[in-house]
C-alpha cells in the first residue's frame, strides 16, 4: 500500500522518551525498552506503541510520541492506529466464522455471492473460489489496480473494483505465482457481506469486535471527534515530522476496508493476538478445523535473501490472510500493514504462545522491520541477541548494494513543459479500468489531472526527451514517466506511465494503466 520513501537528512529531534512498560520481568524490560529506544532515535519515530504477550499474559507495553506532532496529546494504549493490510487477517477471520457457521465455504465459486464478478479470462471467472480471494494467487501483477484504492481520497467504490478487474490483464497464469494484491481482499469483504447478511463494516463489528471484546477498534463510517484519541500518519521532511492526510471530522467508509482499512488500538491487537495464540480460550471464536484452515500454507512464497541470513528460514507461505515462516527453527505466523504515514506489525510464534505487535505513525518501514527483529530474536535465539543498531546497519548495506540501474534516476534537470512542446499530445485520455485523466495547458504550464483521483494532480516536467509527472502533493511520492504512443494508421493516440523511481510503492501501479486520447482539452 502507498507509502512515503523520501530521503532526506535524518538529523532531526527525536520524540522524548519518557514512556512506561508494565509487568515484564527485569531482563525482557530492560532488553525491549532498549530496543524501542534505540528504534525511535535511530529512526526519529514521531509515535509507536509496542505490546508483548507470553502465555496468554500481556507482558510488557509500550507507548511513546503524540497523536500529531505538536499537537500535544500522547498516544497511549488505546490511542487508534491504520492496522493496514494487518486488516487481511480480520477479513479472513470474519470468513472462516461464516464457514464455521455454514454461510459459504472455501471452495465456493466466487459468483455464487457476486454474479456480476469478472476476471479477464473467463475462465478465471468461473473457477475462482472464495480461497483465491485470499492468498494472492490470481494472476494479476503485484498491485494491480491499486490506483483505485489510494492514495485516498478518491472516488472508487466497491462496485467500481468488481467492475475494473475485468479489464486488469494477468501477468501469470493462474493459482501459478504469488504476487501480493488487494483487489481482490476488497472482493473478499464483498463475498462476506453478501453470505452474511450484512455490509462488511457491520459483519465485522457483529462477528469480530463485539465477540472479542474489541471496543476501540473502527471500521466503516465514524465520528473522530466522538471516539476521538485517533492517531495522525506523518511523512519525515527537512523540518521534521509532518502530519499528512489527517482525518475530518468525520471518518468516512472507505472502498479499502477489507484489504486495510481498519483501525485498532495496541489493547484491541494485544485482545486479537491473545485469541489467536490461547484457543483453549471459552467460548472458542473459531473452530479448531478453521484455526488450521487459516494458517495452513496455501501457497507459496519466495524465501528472501534477508530471511535467510537473519533467520535462517527455509520455508515462507501465505494463509487466508496471513503470512507462515521459520525463524531459526520456530513456527512465525505474521502480517504487516503499510499506508501512507503509517506501518504495523504483528509477529505470533504461537509454539511459543508469544506475540509481538508495533504500530507506528510515520514513515516506519526500516523501524518496523528492526524492532520487530529484535524483540523476535529474544524468545527464538536468545544466546544470539543483536542490537538495533545490527539490524539498522545491514538495512542500509543492503540499500546501499543496489545496482545503479535499480535506482531513482537523477532528475533535477527538470523544468516545466509548455503546450507547445506537447503539441498533439494534450487532451483527454480514458483508461478502462481508472477512468480519464486530462493533459492540458493552463497558463504557462501542462497539468495532469486525474477525474476520480483528486490527489493524482500535478505539473508536467521535461527531464532532457522525457516527460514526468510532479504531484502537488508531496505525500504522493511515486512519480510518473509519461510516455506517447502516436496512433497507427485507424488507430488512437495512446499515453502509458511507468515509474520514476523503480522502488516505488507497487501500489502506484502505473505499469497496468493505458490511456487512449479521447478528445482535446475544454
């Protein structure tokens, strides 16, 4: 999902830490207060609430930063956080209680809920099952169709997501690759308010947050300002932690609920954690068949270099809606949740009835990752225990070994394009999945708008013979080359995007767009 990747100095002023753990034992204090620490001066986090369950006991807690910075209100253990694609998880849970209750199954077609459910092929249409919906397995490229998800807001609705993925072309046959997406979670949420009577907003809340007792947790339509204490997404700048894309007043119900579009608390999480590593717990929130249906490996996954050397792992699978590892010989079952602004993580070693969740307000990617390691490596390897600071370092050696061709190409030479030099290429362009964009002059400039993406707008840039876009918006990073396609003879005059930076966010999926003229500028 769309996050914020700019690189700018990180000499900037830490948070204070002045925060308070509760009832570890004196070693695992010292060694995860240590580590939260070294994690938020090493990364210049403006907030992060940590939490550790063993046997069932919450062990240690964590808070530290402000709600937004500067505002003065500090984040504490019920304080909201985006959970991200940590939402997967939900979704599928919320499915296998309606498996458990006999309103579907896994091996149902897809359009025995949703009729009007198209894939490309219709083959794929007619053989997707409910269980496909879960495990990235469809063929579509990593993303595909992101853009009708974020940046937010836009103007995409469920309906429209059902509609595009007809006109999303695979990249892979399908059930034969993993490519991570979240189409088709928005799908899954759709097949689950279909079985269970309900809008998903309202089946998660009856099947989900009241059972477990979840009472901050927020999905759907709701009043920030009513439930208020909501943590604020940040991107780092030159001057610091910057709020972006903050809340109104009213939180609106948006396309993405079901791929990442929750809201927790650290107690809601540390509640949802417990469930998943105590199922001895009465009432039991799911059977014992459909525990085993979640976190069995359904496909497979690359085994990364990183995984390798850090934890020695030699198997890696996707569940229904969360991710299946080793870490130096212990079960991992985990998940992460990536926006803009905002990261979380949730790590269960459920041999060892332990869990680790972190949830972060700012650009936490790198922070994420290292803390979450080292709080792991206390219960899987603790005669090995390595710093932050171990962690951090092999995170930027590793950057740092990236070809040059696999880098953000220098851009600098940019300066504003004119109608003139894009001449016969200003109109209006339609992609059939995303809608139409316009390309036209206003004043001394070429702009880029995007119908139903408000955020999608900016400035058209000549680098030497190319064409880039400069969002207005800092916060959407992820640049786009522009690329002109004269028409053939009978045919119509095309323009395709690619990225700029070849790390972007996959969420900024311009690889699957393509624009055709449609008309001149109004």
């Amino acid at each position: 999902m769309p996050k914020t990747r700019k690189r700018v100095n990180l000499l900037l002023p830490c948070l204070l830490l002045a925060g308070i753990s509760f009832s570890a034992t004196a070693i695992e204090r010292s060694r995860a207060d240590a580590a939260v620490e070294d994690t938020i001066a090493r990364y210049r986090l403006p907030g992060i609430a940590v939490g550790i369950i063993e046997d069932d006991k919450v062990v240690y807690q964590r808070t530290e930063g402000e709600l937004a910075v500067g505002g003065g209100q500090r984040i504490d253990a019920d304080t909201l956080f985006k959970i991200a694609s940590n939402s997967k998880a939900m979704t599928a849970g919320v499915l296998a209680r309606l498996v458990d209750q006999g309103k579907l199954k896994w091996d149902d077609p897809v359009t025995r809920y949703l009729p009007r459910f198209r894939m490309h092929d219709p083959w794929v249409t007619r053989n997707m099952q409910v269980r496909d919906l879960l495990i990235h397995n469809s063929g579509l490229g990593l993303g595909a169709g992101d853009l009708m998800l974020w940046p937010e807001p836009n103007d995409f609705t469920r309906a429209d997501i059902i509609a595009g993925l007809e006109h999303l072309k695979p990249t892979h046959s399908f059930r034969s690759h993993y490519a991570y997406d979240n189409l088709l979670y928005v799908v899954a949420g759709e097949v689950a308010a279909a079985a269970g009577g309900a809008p998903y907003d309202v089946l998660v809340r009856r099947e989900l947050f009241e059972p477990l007792g979840m009472s901050r947790c927020q999905v759907g339509q709701w009043n920030r300002e009513q439930v208020g204490n909501v943590a604020q997404p940040h991107m780092r700048t030159a001057d610091g932690n910057t709020p972006i894309r903050e809340d109104g007043a009213m939180v609106p119900d948006i396309t993405s609920m079901a791929a990442g579009g929750i809201r927790c608390s650290l107690n809601d999480m540390l509640t949802w954690m417990r469930m998943w590593l105590s199922p001895e717990r009465k009432p039991a929130w799911l059977s014992e068949e459909q525990r085993r249906a979640v976190w069995t490996a359904h496909m497979p996954m690359p085994v990364s270099a990183r995984m390798r050397a850090w934890d020695n792992s030699h198997f890696s699978a996707y569940g229904y809606g969360w991710r299946l590892s080793d870490v130096d010989g212990v079960w991992k079952v985990a998940h992460t949740g990536t926006l803009a602004g905002m990261y979380s993580s949730v790590i269960l070693l459920p041999d060892r009835k332990v869990g680790i969740v972190i949830l972060i307000n700012g650009e936490g990617e790198d922070a994420r990752s290292v803390l979450g390691e080292v709080l792991t490596k206390h219960y899987t390897a603790p005669s090995r225990a390595v710093s932050v600071a171990h962690y951090a370092d092999a995170i930027d050696a590793e950057d740092a070994a990236v070809p040059a061709r696999k880098r953000k190409p220098d851009t600098s030479s940019r300066v504003l394009a004119n109608a003139g030099e894009l001449a016969g290429r200003i109109g209006r362009y339609r992609d059939p999945w995303f809608g139409e964009v316009m390309l036209c002059a206003k004043g001394n400039e070429v702009r880029f708008r995007a119908a139903r993406s408000p955020m999608l707008a900016g400035r058209v840039m000549k680098v030497g013979d190319r064409w880039l876009v400069d969002w207005d918006d800092d916060s959407v990073d992820a640049e786009p080359w522009l690329r002109f396609h004269p028409a053939g003879k009978g045919g119509t005059a095309r323009m395709t995007l690619s990225h700029v930076d070849p790390d972007a966010d996959f969420s900024y999926d311009y690889a699957d767009l393509d624009f055709q003229r449609v008309g001149g500028c109004d």
